[in-house]
C-alpha cells in the first residue's frame, strides 16, 4: 500500500465518520459533564435518605458505572458501529453469570434491600429462622447474629427478606407476662396487693405503660394470675427471672405459698 492508497483512504474515513467521529466525542464529554454532577447529587441524596453508609459506595459506584455504561453505548452507535453482536454476547454471558451465581445473587439483592429498607438495624433483638439474638453486623450477603447463650449464627441475606422476622426492639418497649397459680384459700386482693408492692419496687420495670394484674383462669384447683408489665427489649430475659424471684420471695414472706411449695 503507497503512501496515496493509505492517504485516500483516511480522507474517504474523516469525510465519512470524521462527522459523527466530533459528535460522538462531544457526546462523551458532555455525558461525563453530567455524570460527575449526578454522581455528588446522588450522594446528597442518599445521605438525607439515612442510607446505611456501607451501602453508599456500592450504590454510586453501580449507578455510575451503568450510566457511564449507557453512554458509551449511545456513543459507539453515534459513530456506527454495530451493536448486534455485542449485545448477544453481553447477553449470553449475563444469562450464564445468573445461572451460575443464582443463590449468590439472591442473597446480595436481599442484602442491599434490608440495608435500604431497614427492617431491622444492629443492635436489634430479632428472632429468624429459629434463632434469637441480637444483630451484630448486616453484609451484603449475609447478617450476623449473636444469640443470649454467645453463640454467632450466619443467616444467609435471602432467608431474611423472604421469611417472617420478628422485631423486638423496633418498638422500644416490650411486655412482660409472668403467670402463677393459687389455691381459692388465697384472696385475689391478697395476691394483687403484694405484687403491686413487688413491681412498684423493681426499677427494671417501665412506670409507663401501667401495668396489669388480672385472673387469666380459673380451675377446679385454684386460679391463675397474669402479671403484665413493660420492660425495655435489651435485658428482657433477665428483667424477667429478677421479677419471678422477687415475686416468689415476697409472696413467701407474706405467708403464701404457690402449689407443689
């Protein structure tokens, strides 16, 4: 190929392209103008939505990445070149990458959506998939929970966006119920006044909501009374023992057994 050959044909290619060439460059610089502003609004944005922080890179940087994706496309079709093959190929490996990462992906797309969501955050008390403890660390993929007896249970992200999950702390306060059985030879009055002492002594326990001391059944041997009162969600397992001792001890002291004692 002479040194005209070669020189022909690049003029043929700027007389050609040299057009779309220009708009498609100030495409990509016009495109990137803009993302870099969409990309700080973006941050704004997530950061006034209270978006759990080990979540805002992941989700700027896949937002910039597929609007940046999006425009280079828009400029290589600007330019003419022919999009058919390379979107097969983009499709066929997108198709075998979710087959083979099928159980991966579930799990990272539930863990974004319970960092997003938030149905439940560290610290909480929580009991899923048969486990109570409290949430230590939310990942992508998975969350961590350490239960009352130290053990850390590892509960795969998609179990958790799919199965039901109880939330004992979202509400700040929790009831206590305490039930306990007594011979009809023990007035009701009795055992209301000795337990309203009880309670009234036990810091642990809420002032507000009120408690509630009623006869939850009666049968052939006696009846039943239920104690409701309200403790804070952390600690509710101890709050609970300290008042059953407390209670066994105070109605002992004041001459009143309980069946079997």
């Amino acid at each position: 190929m002479t040194f005209d050959d070669f020189y022909q044909k690049g003029y043929n290619w700027v007389i050609r392209y040299g057009a779309r060439a220009i708009i498609a460059l100030l495409l990509l610089f016009i495109g990137f103008w803009v993302i870099g502003k969409m990309k700080r609004w973006l941050h704004t944005g997530l950061e006034k939505r209270d978006i759990d922080p080990s979540l805002r890179p992941f989700l700027l940087s896949v937002s910039v990445i597929f609007l940046q994706g999006l425009l280079l496309l828009a400029a290589m079709q600007v330019v003419g070149v022919q999009m058919t093959i390379f979107a097969a190929f983009v499709g066929a490996f997108g198709v075998a990458t979710g087959l083979a990462l099928s159980g991966t992906l579930q799990n990272f797309t539930s863990g974004v959506l319970i960092l997003i969501l938030k149905p439940f955050r560290v610290g909480d008390n929580i009991i899923a998939q048969g486990h109570e403890g409290i949430v230590s660390s939310i990942e992508i993929f998975y969350t961590l929970v350490t239960t009352f007896d130290n053990r850390t249970v590892i509960l795969p992200n998609s179990k958790l966006s799919n199965e039901v999950i109880v939330n004992l702390s979202r509400e700040g306060i929790r009831r206590l119920d305490v039930e306990l059985k007594f011979p009809f030879t023990v007035t009701f009055e009795q055992v209301r006044s000795i337990l309203e002492k009880t309670i009234d002594k036990n810091k642990d326990l809420l002032k507000e909501p009120r408690f509630h001391i009623g006869v939850s059944s009666v049968d052939a041997d006696g009846y039943k009374v239920m104690v409701n009162t309200w403790v804070k969600p952390l600690g509710y397992q101890d709050s609970k023992l300290f008042l059953q001792q407390k209670v066994m001890e105070d109605l002992l002291e004041s001459g009143i057994k309980l069946p079997g004692m």
